[in-house]
C-alpha cells in the first residue's frame, strides 16, 4: 500500500511539472506572438499616419499677369514653300502686347524679351505615324510643340520635375510627375506666354491676345499654325462631320479629363495629394470622351485642306496645346530633353 501511494506521489508530481511546463510555454509563446502582432500594428498605425500627413506643397494657381508692355522690337516673320518644305523664319517677337519680363520690380520673369534668328523647317506633306510620339522625354521636354503663324512657339511642356526643390538637372528627376505649366505660378503673362533664359517668348497655353486679334468666328474653321510635324494647327473649331465641310461649325472637345482621388506618392520620391492639375499626370484621358484623340487631333477636311488632313486643335481646357505627334516632328523644335 505504502507503495502505491508512493507512485502516485510521483505521478501526480510529474504530471504538476508537465500541465506547468505546458502552461508557461504557452504564455511564452502567446506573448511572443501578442508582440509580433503589436509590432506588426504599429507599423500600419504609422504608414497610415505618414499617408495622412503626406501632403502636396504645390499650389494650384491660375494667375496670370497682365499684358501691358509694348516691345521696343518688330515682329517679323515668312513662311516660304518649296515643293517638299514650310520653312518658317522668326524674329520670335509677338505681334501683341506682352506681361513684364526682365530684371524689374514685380516682373514675372527675370529674362527680359529679345529678338532671335530661328528658322524652322517643317513637312510639307507630313504623314500619320502609327504611334504617338510625346513632347516629353526621359530627361525632360524633348520638343517644342510648332509655331502659330505669327512666329512664336508653342511650347507646353514645363522642365519643372518633381522634387521641385533639386532642380531639372537632378539625378532624382522623376519626369512622370512633371508641374502643368498653365495650373502653377510659372510666372505666365495673359498670354500663357513667358520667356526662356535665352530671350525667347513663347506660349504654354491658348495664346490669348494672339487669337484675340485674329477675330476668330465661332461658325468658321481658323489655321493658327503648324505642328513639328508639319500638320496643321486650328483654334477650338471644327466641322462637325470631320470629313463634310458642309457640315456645322462647333467647338471641339478634349478627350482628357482630371483623375479622382489622391495621388500614390509618399513626398519623397513622387508627389501625393488630391488630383487636382497640377501635375500633367493628374489628368487621364479617355477614349472617346470628347472629339479629339490623345494628341488633340483628328483626321478630316479643312479649308486648306479640302482634301482632308491630320490636323490638331489648340482648345481651352486641358492639355490646351496638344502633347503628342500624330507625325514625325522636325529636328528645328528639339529641345534638350532626351
């Protein structure tokens, strides 16, 4: 009997180190786990608070400055054709009144205006390519868009990359997210105009006293330029069949619009907060959306070209001045982007 009790003594001890043993690891391991899970909770806690916080410092700006300076200069400017080229020679000095520019108080630029010597050379009888081909490069603005017919270029695509704080030239230069000119403070006259380091006045936008001087009617198809790819360029207005010149007169719609949400960045490496054009890459387009395709253009008649053309459409809402080639673009508007 003595015996018996004593095994089960024993046991019964055993057992009491086994259940204590079971019992402390599994708190062991449950806390190891609670702290894992913890650590694994914090850590959203804050992406989710960095998210929240991150927060755009660029300022959606329409401002423009006023056109009230007369240049000391005279426009000049030729078209001439020869049985394959336009060749189109500039003074680039607008045949308008323009904003202040130059080293004066409350100028919007510091480069004063100044007469150039430019010669552009474009397709007389361009043709369509199967793709588009994008003003911006890898490395920045690659072209110049064309010319209006009064000698100023038609240059849309800002070098102002993000992070705006290093400059164009950075190895950091993130391209995708490049400032929309006509939606920052640029320093834009009324004109959507201002002026390169060189002296060179060009447009970013509609250029408004320009086509304020042609007296554009809204029943009527009105050339305003060439692209770099030699097709034509046309304000707002177009049949409305693109291939009947019998057809009504209307104004032509942009097949982009603004993108909904917020931006993916963390501001460090690429821009966050809401879509709201500063960015060329808050807008999307759409096909079908409006009238005209990804470069702001359409296949059809005009009355220059009765037998039908590739032409584009300078409109007034985004991206205004077309980003895109439907044609092969003249080496005479490359710019230094690659």
């Amino acid at each position: 009997m003595r015996n018996f009790f004593f095994a089960l003594h024993f046991l019964n001890k055993r057992n009491f180190i086994i259940i204590f043993c079971m019992l402390f690891f599994s708190k062991l391991i449950k806390s190891c786990s609670t702290d894992e899970e913890d650590t694994s909770l914090q850590t959203t806690v804050v992406q989710s608070q960095e998210l929240e916080t991150c927060e755009s410092d660029q300022v959606l700006s329409l401002e423009r400055g006023d056109c009230n300076e007369s240049l000391p200069f005279n426009p000049e400017v030729s078209i001439n054709l020869t049985d394959t080229t336009r060749i189109i020679i500039s003074n680039s000095i607008p045949n308008h009144k323009v904003g202040l520019f130059g080293r004066f108080p409350e100028s919007l630029n510091p480069n004063e205006i100044s007469e150039q010597n430019n010669t552009y050379e474009l397709n007389l009888n361009p043709t369509v390519s199967n793709n588009f081909t994008s003003l911006l490069g890898q490395k920045g603005p690659s072209f110049s868009f064309g010319i209006l017919l009064n000698g100023i270029e038609l240059d849309p695509v800002a070098a102002e990359p993000f992070p705006h704080d290093e400059g164009a030239n950075s190895p950091n230069a993130n391209w995708e997210w490049n400032l929309e000119a006509t939606n920052s403070p640029l320093g834009l006259d009324c004109n959507n105009a201002h002026v390169q380091p060189t002296g060179q006045y060009h447009y970013h936008g509609a250029p408004t006293n320009y086509l304020n001087s042609l007296n554009i009617e809204t029943d009527v198809m009105t050339l305003v330029g060439y692209a770099a790819d030699g097709f034509p360029i046309y304000y707002k207005y177009a049949y409305v069949n693109a291939v009947d010149n019998t057809s009504p007169v209307e104004a032509m719609t942009s097949s982009y619009r603004l993108k909904s949400g917020n931006r993916p960045g963390n501001g460090i490496t690429a821009p966050c907060g809401e879509y709201n054009g500063v960015y060329v890459n808050d807008y999307e387009y759409e096909d079908g959306l409006g009238t005209l395709d990804e470069a702001n253009g359409r296949i059809g008649v005009t009355p220059e070209f009765p037998n039908g053309t590739y032409y584009y459409i300078i409109t007034d809402e985004f991206p205004g001045i077309p980003r895109y080639f439907k044609g092969t673009p003249s080496n005479d508007f490359r710019l230094g982007g690659g």
